[in-house]
C-alpha cells in the first residue's frame, strides 16, 4: 500500500506542476489567483455531481431499455455518457462559475486555463480512487500522461477561439469534442464488443494526449505575450 500512495504522490508532480504554470500567468493578480485555487479546490468535489449526473442519466436509461440487453448500446452509453460527457460536461460547469465572476475580463488565455484547473482538479480526486484498483505503473503512467489536463486544454482552446470568431455559442462544441475523445478512450478499455481487443488503441490517445500537454506549454507561454489571446474575450460587456 505504501508503494501505491508513494505513485499517488509522485503521479501529483506533472498536474499539480501544470495548475501552478497556469495560476502565475497573473502573477500581480491576487483575485486571479484565489480564483485559481477556488477552481482548483471545486474540480476535488466534482466526484458529487458527476456521480448525480450519472446516476440520473443511468436511470432513463434503464427506463428506456427497461428488461431488453443492447450490449454494444450499454457500452457505448456508459462510456460516452456516464463516464465522459458527465465529467467534461461538470468539468466546464465548475470552470464556466469562475468565466462567469470574471465576465468582462476574461481573456481566451484565461478561458483557457480555467478549464484546465477544473479539469485538474478532478484528475487528482479520481486518481485517489484508482488506488483501490490499479498498480504503481498504471498510477505513474496517469499523472504522466496528465490527459483531464489536455480534455481541459481543448475544450478551452475551441471555447475561446469560437467566442474571438464571433460564434454565439461555442460552449457545445468545446464540450462535445473533448467528450468523444475521452469516450472512445474508456470503451477502448472496456469489453464491449466479443472478439474484440482495443486495448492497444487506447494507448496513442494516451501519448497524444501528455504531447498535447506539452505543446500547450509552449503555446501557452507564447500567448501570454500576444494581445488576440490576453485582451477581454467580452469588451463590450466591461
């Protein structure tokens, strides 16, 4: 046991590095800050109602199907459903209360980095839970590839760069995206289809997704200089 939370710990490094690399892009901003660590400290909870969610979703499901077997269906349901859409959609509700305090001056970057906090967040609460049923490499391999961090990350960049287009409402797309990579990610880990081993496809999405992290390094410390991504996404409303 000690071996698993000593990977626990070490498996904080790479997620908890990137919330700090986030939180000083505003250095000077103290409410920046604490709004921060507030999303940060809000993605923890975000087991609560992801479980809620879930567990209603679950339900209608049930009602729906009532006594029939749809095994592929079920499959397909609990893991773009249950596990995916019910977490990205609670990891944007959290991040979208922050965007919404700081309405007229957020900017795409910050949109950015506060998706990414909440998603954080949740990473390190659910990776408490994989304790009870995943080894040491498997927890390590977790914080390394960082990948809530990267649903984060994009769900950010579509939502930002849609609101600088002019879109009204890029929020379902940010959301839906992020929610299929992440679905097809836990079917290719469950046994849903007989004969069938997908196992091994789950494995470049893991790798994309620790290079998405550190692309998003660079880009993001090369935005921080660049008014289009720092300027307030909705001026009009300051």
């Amino acid at each position: 046991m000690l071996v698993l939370v000593g990977a626990l710990l070490v498996s904080y490094i790479f997620p908890l590095g990137y919330f700090f690399f986030l939180k000083n892009g505003h250095k000077e901003d103290e409410e920046y800050q604490k709004d921060c660590w507030k999303t940060l400290l809000r993605g923890l909870l975000l087991g609560f109602p992801v479980f809620g969610f879930s567990f209603a979703c679950n339900i209608i499901f049930a009602l729906l199907t009532k006594d029939r077997s749809f095994p592929v269906l079920k499959a397909l349901f609990s893991a773009f459903v249950l596990m995916a859409l019910s977490e990205e959609l609670m990891k944007y509700l959290n991040a979208g209360k922050t965007m919404k305090k700081n309405h007229e001056k957020v900017s795409c970057l910050d949109l950015l980095s506060f998706t990414c906090i909440s998603a954080i967040g949740f990473e390190l609460m659910e990776a408490v839970f994989y304790l009870i049923e995943s080894n040491a490499g498997q927890i390590l391999v977790r914080g390394i590839t960082n990948m809530h961090a990267s649903f984060g990350l994009i769900m950010g960049s579509i939502i930002g760069k849609g609101y600088k287009k002019g879109r009204k409402n890029p929020v379902p797309l940010g959301i839906f995206i992020p929610t299929l990579i992440h679905g097809f990610y836990d079917l290719c880990l469950t046994e849903a289809f007989e004969g069938a081993d997908w196992t091994l496809l789950a494995v470049p999405i893991a790798a994309a997704c620790l290079i998405l992290n550190i692309y998003f390094i660079f880009f993001i410390r090369k935005a921080r200089k660049d008014p289009y991504y720092t300027d307030p996404l909705f001026p009009e409303n300051g």
